[in-house]
C-alpha cells in the first residue's frame, strides 16, 4: 500500500538483494494511488519487474508478500500530497499559493478516499487468494504473517510498529539479519519534499467529524487498529 512505509523497508540493504520487483500496482487502473507490494524469494537478483512479469512469478509460486498498513488518515493526507498535481490538476506555484482551508477542501473533493477499503481484496485476495481479513491481526505483536497457497506468504506490518518490530519480523519471516540497521529510516518524508511547508500546517488542520468517523470505521481500521487506537486518531484529526 502507497505511503505507508514500505519503501524504506525496500532500500534496506539487508533485503535489496531478495527483491524480485517492487511496484505500486498490479490492478490495470488503478492510478498514482496504487500499492507498494516488495515480492521477494531468496537468491533472486536485484530489480524492478515488470508487472507481467510480477504475475508471472506470482502464479509460479514460492514467494513472500511485504506490505504495511497505516492510519488511514495519515495515509491519505500523504498520498494526496505526494500526487498533489494529479488529484487537484494544478501546478505547483498554484498549489503554493493555497491556504490550508483551501487544500483541505481540495483534499475531500477530490481524493478516493475508499481507496484503502479495496486494497487488500484487489491486490492481495485477488491475486494471491489471501483473504487478511479471516486472520486475526496481533497488535501486541505487531506484524502478521500469513501462508497461502503454492507456497505464497505474506507479511503485514502497520508502519507505527516498523521501528520496534522490523527486526523481529524480517527474522521471524525471511531468516534475516539487518546489521546496518537501515529498514528504520523513512525513505520519503513528506516535510522534505517542495509541498513541505504546506502539508507541515496541513497536518495540524482539522477535519470534519463525519469524515474521520467515516475513515475509522472501515473495514481496514477496525481490523489492524484496536479502539483506543482509532480513538486517538479521531482527537488528532478532529
């Protein structure tokens, strides 16, 4: 899933050798709001597939599946930043000039903010038969893995856990150690990025009660995040 941390995981020099491909969709149409699945298996060379290719391999068999999740809000507050030009279809100095109150209503009317509610049915179920949902998800844990069929697993982690739990994971999943200790480290933060400033005094805006009550009942929040967890989001956001 986009924005949700996977790419630093992807970067780490303890996994890049494994990476068979690394992309944001497999689904046709899916735009610049698609995945960011890692498909890895052991002594495979460094590299992009392409998404024919990713299929190809997928109904091989015998590869494991990384992906995260994240507050839903969170989530799609930096995804829309990060692909601001295309959702809003304004150029930058246009977007500089914007106040916060002005990009948080760019932000609700035109955004897919049901998006996150598919993915793991479009990405995932449909293409690996893995249904997340029928897995209860250890929160104290912090990452669940899960075996499917033809020797296809995956591992789901929710980017609020990477820092304490990638290195018990990535053990307990693919048998690896991370000396350099570099999976912990965000590989795009939204602050260093031209939007900056503007997503900075974003995150700080509040949004309408509906809305977030709408984002946190989800499917996908209910299932990763326990109550006191969506409640402390509900009181960041509104």
């Amino acid at each position: 899933m986009s924005k949700v941390g996977t790419c630093s995981l992807k970067k780490s020099k303890a996994i890049s050798p494994l990476i068979i491909g690394a992309r944001h969709t497999l689904d046709a149409h899916d735009g610049p709001n698609g995945i960011d699945v890692g498909w890895l298996e052991k002594n495979a060379s460094t590299g992009n597939a392409n998404k024919v290719d990713m299929l190809r391999r997928l109904s091989a068999g015998n590869v494991n599946i990384i992906t995260s999740v994240r507050d839903p809000i969170g989530r799609a507050i930096s995804a829309f930043f990060y692909h601001i030009e295309y959702f809003t279809r304004l150029n930058r100095q246009k977007i500089l000039s914007k106040s916060p109150s002005e990009l948080k209503i760019l932000f609700l009317d035109n955004f897919n903010h049901t998006w996150h509610e598919e993915w793991f049915d479009r990405e995932i179920k449909k293409h690996t038969g893995i249904d997340v949902y029928k897995h209860e998800y250890p929160h104290s844990k912090g990452y669940s893995i899960i075996k499917g069929a033809n020797n296809i697993n995956l591992l789901v982690l929710r980017m609020e856990d990477l820092s304490r739990v990638a290195d018990a994971s990535m053990f307990d999943y693919l048998q690896i150690e991370n000396k350099e200790a570099d999976w912990h480290r965000p590989s795009s933060k939204g602050s260093a990025h031209w939007y900056g400033k503007k997503y900075g005094k974003f995150k700080t805006a509040k949004l309408p009660a509906a809305y977030v009550d709408s984002m946190y009942n989800s499917r996908l929040a209910k299932h990763f995040y326990l109550e006191e967890e969506l409640e402390s989001f509900k009181e960041k956001w509104s």
